[in-house]
C-alpha cells in the first residue's frame, strides 16, 4: 500500500495527550505562516520528520544542516507538523493518514488545522474573520464556546478536507481554522488572525506582534513558496471551495 511508503522518524520522546497543529502551503500560505511564528514564539524543537520516496527530492537548510520538508515540532502541550515545501497532489492523501495515525498513536487531545479561506477584495477588508469547521460537533462545540463563528455551508479542498473526513471516519475531535485571506499572495495579517483564535481555543499564548512588524519580509520572502503553491492548489481543483454546495437533506 501507498501509506506504507511513509513513515515518521521520531528524534524525541513524545508527549501524549498534546493538541496537534498542521500547517502546510496552502491559499495565502496562511497555515505556514502561522506555523512558523508558533515555532518561533513558543521555541518549539524538532521532535520527528517524514521519511518518504512519496517525497521530493528536497531537504530543507536550517543553521547549515539538513531537514526533512516535513517536520513535527512540539514540547509538552503542543505539536506542530508543518510542510516547508508545497505537497503534490498526489500525495497529500498518504502524508496526512500517517500524520493522522502517529498524532493517534500519541493520543492527542485534538487536531487543528490552520488554513486561509480567500475573500473578493482582500485589500480591502479592515477586519479579518476566522472560521470553524469541526470532525464532530463536540469539536464545534469547542470552537463555538471559544467565540469563533462556525463555516456552515461549503466545500473544502486540501489537507484539511482530509483531516476532518478521516477524524470524523475515526472518531476523532478535530478542527480547521480557516481565516479570510489573499488566494494566491502570502498573508500575515491572516496567520496572525488565525492565531488569535488559537490562542482562544487551546490557551497557547502567542504575540502576534513580530509577526506584523514583519508582514513585508515575510511577503518577500514567501514569493516563490507561494508561486509553486499556486501551482499545486491548480492541480487539485481548489477553487471549487468558492463553489455554493447544492443542498441535499
């Protein structure tokens, strides 16, 4: 089997009962972003990476040394997996079921995913809003008490469709915050929305202040991630999430 051909490398003992994050390139690279700053802020150390022939042919250079592209960052209360290159269509499936069974392996207590929802006229919007989608309505019941508005209606495209059909296939509490961004240009002020709400739902604290000083570096240096995004998103049909679902009772 496919799935068989990935497996995760652990570096770390492991805590178990954490909340798991993922953060992958995704509309505005919201989820990466914002992953990053977590990384940043919280001091997170290299607990796992994939290994996978699924996998480019890529490693990632931090401080000279070699990465795996895809990596799960934590301590004690908090993982984070997060891609630093964008996924093929192709395998997307198989990365995220072998996230998603080591994360229930190590029995977190929920699963979030951090992504971006595009809006008409992005430039112009003054206020960014955050939104819910849950594996089970317990899980929306967290984000509901927590004060983030719940995504009623729509289709969703990517890593998170994948990881809120297999959590709810599995049982399992799990979440996508989708914040309202640029479709193909990175957006900062998005991953910083984004984490506010996290920080309203897990109690994770995190100043997003550096984040916004920095939204022009971070543009610059995001370009070409965000171009062979854009690429991949094309592939697997993403712009049908601005489609209006037909609804069947």
């Amino acid at each position: 089997m496919i799935d068989e051909e990935v497996s995760i490398v652990e570096k770390q003992k492991v805590p178990a009962g954490a909340t798991m994050l993922f953060g992958f390139p995704d509309v505005g690279l919201v989820g990466v972003i914002a992953a990053s700053q977590l990384i940043d802020e919280l001091n997170l150390s290299e607990i796992a990476y994939m290994e996978s022939k699924l996998l480019p042919p890529v490693v990632v250079l931090h401080d000279g040394l070699p990465h795996s592209p895809i990596r799960i960052l934590g301590n004690q209360n908090i993982l984070v997996a997060v891609s630093e290159t964008p996924l093929p269509t192709e395998i997307i499936q198989p990365i995220m079921n072998a996230l998603m069974d080591w994360g229930r392996n190590k029995n977190v207590k929920l699963m979030i995913s951090l992504s971006g929802m595009p809006i008409p006229d992005r430039q112009d919007a003054k206020e960014l809003k955050v939104f819910a989608a849950g594996s089970t309505p317990e899980a929306l019941k967290i984000s509901k008490e927590k004060g983030v508005d719940t995504l009623g209606e729509g289709y969703m495209v990517g890593p998170q469709a994948i990881m809120l059909q297999r959590s709810a296939k599995m049982g399992l509490i799990a979440l996508a915050l989708l914040a309202q961004c640029f479709y193909n240009y990175p957006d900062p002020e998005a991953a910083a929305e984004i984490l506010k709400s996290l920080t309203k739902i897990t109690g994770v604290k995190v100043d997003v202040t550096r984040l916004l000083e920095k939204g022009e570096e971070i543009r610059l240096k995001a370009r070409d991630v965000m171009k062979r995004t854009e690429q991949e998103m094309s592939k697997m049909k993403k712009a049908q999430e601005y489609d209006i679902p037909l609804y069947v009772s």
